[in-house]
C-alpha cells in the first residue's frame, strides 16, 4: 500500500484538483493523509464533500508549520511508499504506478522522484542527482515517493527548527544515511501555483542552515571548508563518505585534472 501525504493550509479553493488527481490515479491500492495545519478558511468543507474511504483527515488545533506538519502526516503513515503530495499540484494519473513500480523493480533504490512538467529534468542516476544535491535541491519534493521503513529505521525526521528547504534538509539526512536515489523519465506532476517561495525570506538565507550541515557533514572541523575548496578539495572530500560511485567519482576527478 503507498501512502499519499498532503498538507494544505488556506488553500482551500486548490484543493478540488489536488485531491480528484489522488482520487483518479491507476493505482488503487492506497491511503490518502491529508493533514489540514489550523486553516482559517473553508478546508474542513471541501474536503468533507469526498467520501472516498481511502481518506484520512487531520486537523492541527493551530498553525504548527511546514516540518512539524510533514512529520506529523508521516507518523500517520501506515503503508510500504510514502508519496509526497502538494496542496497546489496535480499528479498525473500513472504517477502512483510509475514510482511503485520502479521502487518493486529496483530494491536497491531508496526515494524515486519524478518529473515535473515544464521544469528542468532530474537526472536519472544516483550519482547524477548526489552531484546537483549537495549544492541545491535538484530532487524536488511532491514529485517524490520514498520507502517508508529506511525513515523510520534511521529515524529520519524534518527539522522543525527550519523555516524554509526542510525538505532539501530531509534529502540530504536520507542521502547520509545511506540511502540511493532515481528518478523516472516520465512526468508525474503539474504545478499549478507559482507560490513556491522561501516564506520571504532570501535564497541565501533560506538555504544557509543546510549547506551548514552539508559542510559539517564533509568537513566537521570546519563546515566552511567544503564550500570554499575548490573542484578538486570537494572531490576529495566527498570521496572519503563513498556516497556517489567509484567509477562515476573518478570520472569527475579526471574531468576536472585533480590527478
């Protein structure tokens, strides 16, 4: 069984279309969290006109946030996947399938993602995707299904202390816990807001708190080290944690003359 989770706040008249593309996937076999987070408005309405039994409806008594929310709607998972859903978008009818089905076929595979329409593609390979993550968040969120037991084996949680790139964060604490990544080749998703921002705040100062804790992680005595080394020092540093294949970092190291 995969379970869909979606949190919605004040977007109750985007909700219809995100919930009837869950409703209408090929692939039957799930449950849908839907986490409302203390919404002001007509949520509790909208969502009580869709009878479908698959649905699971909760309600925090106030406004707790983006990552408090996301670790709450995951606590209530109970199914093998956890695809991850935006109150904003659609997903395209085989979009369930598509992932479950890369995720049965490839067992060595942590987290699929999919493609976003209209958007740049994501790499296919582990290592292609390792490359652009540890720079910025080329993985996406919505678009992304993942096995539910490696989270909670390595208790992997959203840092509620994040006011933004939690899930950028999330990525990344899967990625050194072990985990591989892909992506299919098809689209999944349609994004239909352009509300995707940092909560007002500046890229810079959005993403500063994980390329903190990407720096820690390569250079624990000196988290600025990483950033500021040049092609060859992160090659060399990201060497030493074996998260991107032997082949593919050689190929990098001869690429940018570090021998």
């Amino acid at each position: 069984m995969v379970s869909v989770v979606m949190l919605t706040y004040k977007r109750a008249d985007m909700l219809p279309q995100a919930i009837e593309s869950i409703l209408a996937q090929t692939y039957k076999d799930f449950e849908f969290i839907i986490l409302n987070d203390g919404s002001p408005d007509n949520t509790d309405e909208v969502i009580a006109k869709y009878k479908d039994p698959r649905i699971r409806y909760y309600k925090n008594a106030e406004n707790k946030g983006i990552a408090f929310s996301r670790n709450r709607a995951a606590s209530l998972a109970r199914g093998k996947y956890i695809m991850i859903m935006d109150d904003d978008d659609t997903s395209l009818p085989e979009r369930m399938q598509k992932q479950v089905e890369y995720l049965e076929n490839h067992p060595e595979t942590t987290a699929v993602a999919g493609q976003i329409t209209a958007l740049p593609r994501i790499p296919a390979s582990h290592n292609d995707i390792v490359a652009g993550l540890i720079q910025y968040n080329n993985f996406g969120n919505a678009n992304i299904m993942y096995r539910r037991n490696f989270a909670v084996k390595n208790n992997l949680r959203y840092n509620e202390r994040l006011q933004a790139s939690e899930d950028w964060e999330f990525w990344l604490k899967m990625l050194f816990a072990g985990a591989k990544f892909a992506a299919v080749p098809e689209d999944v998703l349609l994004r239909n807001s352009a509300s995707k921002k940092h909560y007002g705040m500046s890229y810079e100062d959005a993403n500063a708190p994980i390329r903190q804790m990407v720096g820690s992680y390569f250079s624990p005595t000196d988290p600025v080290a990483f950033y500021a080394a040049n092609a060859c020092g992160k090659l060399n540093l990201i060497a030493s944690k074996h998260i991107v294949s032997e082949d593919y970092l050689q190929a990098l190291l001869q690429a940018n003359n570090c021998f």
